[in-house]
C-alpha cells in the first residue's frame, strides 16, 4: 500500500434483515474489516480513506428529507449500528492520525450486478417466473432509489477531487437520487417494463425496516457538484 494516494472502501456485510439473523457475520465484517483498514491506511501514510456507509443510520429518523446534520443515534438494525460505527471509527482516526475520511451514506442502490436480495431484483425475477412478490408494510413503503451509475459518478467526483480545505477531516455525505419514490410506483414500472401483472402478497413491516428514506444531497452538489441523471423509470 506503499505510495497511495486514496484508499475507497466499499467491501462489507450488507441487507438489514440478514443481519438479524447472522449478527456474527457483520460484526467480523463490518467492524473488524473496517478497523483492519483503517490501520492499514495508518500504518502506511494513506491521504484519504473514502468508504462506503449506508442512509440505514438515519434509522427512526422522522425528518424528511435525510440531511447528514440529523440525528443518527437510533439505529433499527445491527447493520445500521455496524455502519455507524464505522462513522465514528473513521471519525476518530482522522483525530488520531490525521488523514481524511470520507464516508459516503448510500441511498437504495439498484442497476447491473446488484444484490439478489434486493426487492428491484427480487420483484423482477418472481414476476418473470410468475411468483407471487412479498410486500411488505401493506405497500406503505417510499424508498430513494438510485441508480448504479449515480452512485458511481459521486464516488469518482470525490476520488478526483484534490483535498483543499478537507485535507485531514472526516466528512459524510448523502449519496442518493434527491426523491423518495412510493413502492407502489416502482413495482408499477417493473410491471410495465416487463408486460406482466406482478401476483403481491401483503406482509407488515419486518423489523430492522424504516418506513421511508429521503436523502439531502445539497451537501455534495456543494462540495463535489455531484448531479443525478437517472430517474427510476430510466434507469437500466
């Protein structure tokens, strides 16, 4: 790890409900792992950590839209806990050794390659198979869908950008499409994308579930001019 600039973190244990099931697993991962960077980034002079954290801190957070300067101390799940968690340990270490970390809160990322466990690809699937989907909270649900490609610019936009006035600070961000979308409305889309009436079965609120997200990107269209392009209808 000699004579790097940045290190950018994206590696870890994720899906909230996983997590209830298999805490061991997150806390090696997500805990563990991160500490295990962080060291690594100490111990060879690394400028800049940039890392992946996850809009499930907000956790029972009521305000709407999610901006970073709101409370985080009410996760709902241990994979919420684990990423706030890392929040702090990054934190910390830019006190303690002084380099910059970065932390970026991801907002329901779907596109290409992304995780079977997620309900876009969950929902695509069962309806081309005609099985029935499993929504949950009676449909009452709004997410921040954001498309891979978005997410992907942000963490370039801030790869690239030289350090100036965020040199040996530890910042998070917001990284989402600004716009909480009904699940109703993005199963709606599926539906027509793919000409098929998708069979839903009702389910209430599972735990380590939040009822809507909603993320504030103002702060990193102000530090990285970071744009969104891709609606969720467009968005392939």
């Amino acid at each position: 790890m000699k004579n790097f600039d940045i290190v950018c973190h994206l590696a870890a244990q994720a899906g909230v409900r996983y997590s209830i099931e298999n805490p061991e697993s997150y806390i090696q991962s997500n805990i563990v792992g991160f500490l295990n960077i962080l060291e690594c980034c100490r111990h060879f002079n690394i400028p800049h950590l940039v890392y992946a954290s996850s809009s499930s801190v907000y956790g029972m957070n009521s305000k709407i839209p999610f901006h970073e300067q709101d409370l985080t101390d009410t996760p709902v799940s241990l994979y919420a806990a684990t990423k706030k968690s890392n929040e702090l340990m990054a934190y910390t270490y830019t006190h303690l050794y002084h380099f910059a970390t970065t932390g970026l809160r991801f907002f329901t990322v779907y596109g290409p390659w992304g995780r079977p466990d997620m309900s876009p690809i969950l929902f695509a699937d069962a309806i081309m198979n005609n099985r029935p989907i499993k929504v949950f909270n009676n449909g009452e649900m709004e997410r921040d869908f954001t498309y891979i490609d978005d997410i992907v610019e942000g963490i370039v936009r801030v790869i690239e950008k030289p350090f100036g006035d965020f040199r040996n600070k530890s910042k998070v961000y917001n990284i989402g499409n600004n716009k909480s979308v009904k699940l109703e409305n993005f199963i709606s889309e599926i539906e027509c994308n793919m000409e098929k009436v998708a069979v839903k079965e009702m389910y209430p609120m599972q735990k380590g579930d939040v009822k809507r997200t909603w993320a504030d990107v103002s702060e990193l269209i102000k530090d990285y001019d970071y744009k969104t392009s891709n609606k969720y209808q467009t968005g392939r």
